[in-house]
C-alpha cells in the first residue's frame, strides 16, 4: 500500500488527467458527441495521437477518410447493379456463386 507521500507525488496527474476528462466532456457537451463513452475515446485518441505525432483531427480525417472511400464505392456499386437490373442484365444463380469463388480463391 502506498505511503500518503506516493500520493501526494501522484496527484497533480491524477487531477491532471480528471481535469482533462472534465474538459473533453465539457467541450462535447456542446457538441453532438455527449456520451462519457466518446468523450473517452477522444482523449484516447489524443493520447495515441501524441504518442504517433498527430493530433486528434489527423486521427479522425486518417480513420474517416477510408470509410468514406469505401462507401462511395458501395454506393456506385450498387446504383451500376440496380441500373443492370433496370436494363434487364440479371446474372443466374449459378454465375453468382462462380464469381464469388473467383473472388474468394
């Protein structure tokens, strides 16, 4: 068990830290991002991002920008299969399956 002293030493990055978790749920309070949950992984995200030398926007444009991409192929994806639909230029069954294993192998 820690001595008094240890604690002494310790608290100003305890509060430090409270202080942090204080502010960041203060500032998402105001925002759409209210839960404690995010608040924490905002500060999460800062301290890995320090860590790496990046800031939190950095981390988030680096951890969006790939999901966006993503859904803007599956969207067109999807709009170019339901415009082959509307023409008529359905696959059968069988062919499906084939090029899914093509893919898959």
């Amino acid at each position: 068990m820690g001595t008094a002293s240890d604690f002494e030493e310790r608290m100003p990055t305890c509060l430090g830290y409270a202080n942090k978790v204080s502010d960041t749920i203060s500032a998402l309070a105001t925002s759409r991002l209210t839960r404690p949950r995010k608040a924490l992984t905002l500060i999460g995200m800062e301290e890995i991002g320090t860590r790496v030398g990046k800031n939190a926007e950095q981390m988030v444009e680096e951890a969006v920008d790939p999901m966006l991409e993503y859904d803007e192929r599956f969207i067109a994806a999807v709009e170019e299969g339901r415009s082959s639909a509307r023409r008529g230029e359905l696959l059968e069954h069988d062919e499906v399956v084939e090029r899914i294993d093509q893919l898959l192998l």
